[in-house]
C-alpha cells in the first residue's frame, strides 16, 4: 500500500508549510490549498485523498462549508485544524462532519498522532492492545484511550480531559481546574466547556462512565478506577 495522501487546506501559508512538513516526514504525501474553493476543486479532481486537515476561517468557502459539501458524497476522515475553540465552533466542527478538532496553537507531533489514529480506523486497522487489557487504558504515545480492549472514539480534548482526570483519579477536580489544565489559563471559554465535553467522554464510556466519571456536586468531577 503506497503513502497515504492528505489535503492542508488554510490560508495561512505557514500553517500549511509546518504541517505538511511534519506529515512528509512521518511518511504521509501532502497537497496543500490556500482557500475553500481551492480545497473543493482539488478534492473535485482528485479522489485519492485519504484524509483533508481544514481551517474554518478561509477566503472563498468557510472549512464548515467545505466539510459539508465533502460529506454530501465521501466519508473521508476530516480534521478541524482552527484557533476557533468556542463550544459553539467545535459542536458546528462536528455537525458539519468532522472526524477531529485540533485548536491552534497546536503541537504538531499531537496532530500527526491523531492522523495516525484516524487513518488506521478508517482502514479497519485499529491499534492492538493486549487481549486480557481490562477496564480502562490510556496510551499516552498514541493519544489513545481503550476501554476493554477497544478503541474509544475520542476528540484531542476528550482525550486530554480523560487523560487528566485519570492521572488524578480518585481526586475531586474542580470546573476551573479542569479547564486550565485541558484548555490552558489564556483560554476565553467557560466552565460549561468542561460539562459538556465531561458530558459527551461519559456518553462515550457507556456503563464505566455512569459508574466511575463522578460529579460532585458544587465542587466538579472525579474518575474512580
């Protein structure tokens, strides 16, 4: 099977020189695009795309609308690659089809790990993890959390909030602490950031989550092994 092929639309020409460098050098092939209609035309006369990394903010045609005229006919991993971090813009990222939301800045090592990942699901190759692996596993190298030996379908923040809460399980974290810890003490959002992703990571988790992502009522969560 030859290098998989991945579209960098943004229209900042810098972003998409630094991704595609760090995606060259993991082994992946890039083309990169500066606008929406760019993106679209290039998506239009190429089907080999395996995976299309997009903006939201770009001239001609928004990422939102981009993902959505993509999803009318392909199912090709999308990931949201903005400095747009409101709820609202990562719940739009979503709906319009998104596989992943990564908020500028970013580490570019992450991003490549979460291309990796996503790839590899939509190949049907999934990490192996050990058969008798029980209960909950986070793999830090790969950004990838396991629940029973699967996979969990998780957003770069998702993960990160879960990381944390299972690096300090058993603890009580506070909204705010969770928020400076995942998002980072610039960020402008509000503690309901933390309740809905803590709402969707529990979804996620299905019976593990009910019994053991607490809330703690007037103080915030906690994670019990």
């Amino acid at each position: 099977m030859g290098k998989a092929k991945i579209l960098i639309a943004d229209d900042e020409e810098r972003i998409v020189a630094l991704v595609s460098d760090f995606l060259t050098a993991a082994g992946y092939e890039t083309v990169g695009a500066f606008d929406g209609r760019q993106a679209l035309d290039l998506l239009d006369g190429q089907s080999d795309f395996d995976l299309i990394i997009l903006d939201i903010m770009m001239p001609e045609v928004d990422g939102w609308a981009v993902a959505r005229k993509i999803r009318e006919t392909s199912n090709i991993p999308i990931v949201f690659l903005s400095a747009r971090s409101e709820e609202f813009d990562l719940l739009t990222g979503f709906e319009s089809g998104a596989d992943e939301y990564v908020t500028k800045p970013f580490s570019p090592a992450v991003l490549v790990k979460r291309v990796e990942a996503l790839l590899k699901r939509a190949q049907g190759h999934p990490v192996q993890t050990e058969p008798e692996q029980q209960g909950l596993f986070i793999d830090t190298e790969a950004f990838v959390a396991y629940l029973d030996g699967k996979e969990l379908t998780l957003t770069l923040k998702e993960f990160e909030l879960l990381h944390h809460l299972f690096e300090n399980a058993g603890r009580v974290l506070t909204r705010d602490q969770l928020l400076n810890a995942v998002w980072g003490f610039d960020y402008l959002g509000d503690t309901r950031t933390v309740d809905s992703h803590i709402a969707r990571l529990r979804l996620k988790l299905g019976n593990y989550g009910a019994a053991h992502l607490k809330t703690i009522y007037g103080m915030g969560y906690k994670l019990e092994l």
